[in-house]
C-alpha cells in the first residue's frame, strides 16, 4: 500500500469517529430534553427490515426512537428515519468522498464552478494566504480597503471548513473598517461579499438576519430530485440563522408553505416566531424557482457528490441566490424533525444503493462494538 494510500485510509477512519462521535453527543442531548425512546420488539423488528444489510444497533434504534416523537400525531410509527449515526459513517460518505469535498468545498470556487447563476457578490478573497480580487487577480490591502469601502455593507466568512457560522463577521458603511481589515490580515482562506438585500417576505420572519433555505438534492442517473426543505431563521436580533446558533427551523411544504411548528436546537416548538410571524401564515416567495434552481446546479459537482444540502436564500428581486453548499455533512436532525424521515419514498432506493457498497456490512459492524463504549464515556462526561 502507497503512503498516499495509507494517508487516505487513515484520514477517513478519522473522519468515521469524529462523525460518529458528533452524532452520539446529538442522541445523547435530545434524550437529555426528551427523555429515552426504548423500541418495542415489534418495533424493533420493523426497523431490522427497514434496514437490510446494516449491523443496526442500540444507538440505531435509540435515534429513530427520537425522531419518531417529532411525527405528526396521526402517523403511524415509522422505522425509515435515517440515524445521525449511520448518515455520518455510512450514508454521507457513500454519496460523497469526504476527502474530494474537503477541497471542493471552498466559498472561493463557487465563482468557478457555478458561473453564470447569482450568488452574493464578491468583493474580495483570500486563497491560501494570497490576496486576490473578485476576479481572482492578485491585489494588495490597499486595494482591498477601497473595495471594502464602495459598498454599503459587507459579510467576512471563512472560505473552507466553516460551521454553524462560526468566525463570520459582518460590516457596514458606518462602521471603522480595523477589526474588519484584521480579520482579512489574519486569514489564509477568506472571502468578503457584499451584504445580501432579501426579499421582503423572507425579511419578515426575522429582518436581523439573511434567512436561508436548507434544501436536500439527490442526483439519480436521469434526474435531481428534493428530499426535503427547511427554512433557517435568525433570533433575537442575531445575523446567525444557523441552527445550532440560536436560529429556528421550519419545514417547507411542496408547494412553499411553512409547516404549523417549527423547531430550535433545543427541540422546543414554536407556532411563532418570537419577533411575530405566524408559521403557518408564511410562503417561500418564488419557490419552484428555488428547485429548479438546486436541481440545476446539482449535476455540476455529480463527479464528487451525489447528495447535497443546499442554503439558498431570495434576493430583493424574488430571485434563488446561492449562499454555501454543504457537501460532506448532511444535517439530518433539522430536516427530519421538521419534515419527517428524511428520503421519503426514495428510502428503499436509496438505501439499497448504499447497502449494495462493499464496505458496509464490516463498517456498520465495527461501529456497532464501538458504540456502547462511546455512549458511556460521552454519558459520563454530560453528567459531570
């Protein structure tokens, strides 16, 4: 075996347990606010035939468990919610290679790989320690300052390996410009938009923030279908609509209508939004314009990733505008509480594509030894 060989296995057993890890400290949290789901033999049955090639495990059953407390008060018990566990070690990196996407996943290539479809516009960028302008010519700070400074306001985020919003920054006309200059200074991959001006309708779920659709894309061989959509919206004055940021997610209907509840990080329902919209009331402006939009650009990065969770968000003109695309992480917990089990009548499909993979049987089986290990260190440590 080549050292590169070795180096990629490696990093990839790496990202299963840091996955697999994540997503049992998110089980044992919700249980923490839930309390614990045990599964009935009948039900536990369901979920073994549900599920046929996968070593399915304690964790497994406790996860859909879980979600089934989110399902509508009329629906039968569902075996087909897909475990955080599972979607992370298993499922995510079936339909996209963790290490391709690491490098794929670059705020600074959407310019190139998704040209000619609107995106924020791009003021400056950093690409490994080089500064660069919007058409990627090499610029000094100088430059970049009077760019900065045309516009009204302006967002920094980190370009590669971002999460929950972490490390974003946000500047306006008014503002000194040293902080937002430092930040630039500072960073080896980084890129500076202007502020996004959304559409009236969006603002007013929550006017402090840039309210984004979550929208999951799988490409089958002849066509890119919608597994489910959320919309991610800010709180309490935050420019954050993240999620696990203090931001509240609701489920879109086909059709663009929200759901009647929707949901927080701590899994507490709302049927308004704490600054005043009703969820019920509310529609997605243009929303067949946002699918066409995702099933569009899906088939641009088919070669590196077969299912993608899109964040969207409507311009002040009602048009879909592409904000990040999220290759390598599926957030399975917001869609799924939101909109039930996550690939809908695509889940035998789509699970039988997984399973047919070599690697499955032995990997589901390594995690299911290690599971109740990590369950009770990771147990030990949130009761401390």
């Amino acid at each position: 075996m080549s050292i590169l060989s070795t180096l990629r296995n490696s990093d990839r057993i790496y990202c299963y347990i840091r996955r697999h890890k994540y997503g049992l400290g998110e089980l044992l949290k919700k249980e923490a606010r839930l309390g614990r789901c045990n599964l009935t033999s009948e039900q536990k049955q369901l979920v073994r035939k549900a599920w046929p090639g996968f070593a399915i495990s304690h964790a497994t059953e406790r996860f859909i468990g879980m979600y089934n407390q989110f399902r509508p008060k009329n629906a039968p018990w569902s075996p087909y919610y897909i475990p955080d566990t599972l979607s992370h070690i298993i499922i995510d990196p079936s339909y996209n290679d963790y290490l391709v996407s690491r490098i794929t996943d670059d705020k600074n290539m959407y310019d190139l790989y998704f040209h000619g479809y609107n995106q924020p516009r791009t003021i400056v960028r950093k690409v490994n320690g080089i500064l660069l302008d919007k058409d990627y010519n090499i610029i000094d700070m100088n430059f970049a300052e009077k760019f900065i400074r045309q516009v009204d306001g302006a967002v920094y985020k980190p370009s590669v390996i971002t999460n929950s919003g972490e490390g974003i920054a946000v500047w306006r006309k008014d503002d000194p410009t040293d902080d937002f200059l430092e930040l630039l200074k500072k960073s080896r991959n980084c890129i500076i938009q202007e502020l996004v001006k959304q559409h009236v309708m969006m603002s007013h779920l929550h006017r402090g923030s840039v309210n984004t659709i979550r929208i999951l894309t799988w490409a089958k061989k002849n066509e890119v279908v919608i597994l489910s959509a959320v919309v991610r919206i800010g709180s309490n004055g935050s420019f954050l609509d993240n999620y696990h940021a203090g931001g509240i997610t609701c489920g879109i209907q086909d059709d663009g209508r929200l759901n009647k509840y929707a949901y927080n990080a701590k899994c507490e329902q709302f049927e308004q939004h704490p600054q005043g919209a009703v969820f019920a009331d509310c529609i997605i402006p243009n929303y067949d314009k946002v699918k066409e939009f995702v099933k569009e650009l899906s088939p641009r990065i088919a070669n590196m990733s077969k299912m993608v969770a899109w964040d969207i968000a409507i311009d002040e003109a009602g048009k879909p505008l592409l904000i990040e695309v999220n290759l390598d992480y599926t957030t399975v917990d917001l869609l799924q509480i939101n909109n039930g089990p996550l690939f809908g009548e695509y889940f035998s499909e789509m699970i039988a594509e997984v399973s047919s993979k070599q690697a499955i049987k032995k990997k589901s089986l390594i995690f299911r030894f290690i599971e109740p290990i990590q369950l009770c260190l990771m147990s030990k440590r949130l009761s401390r």
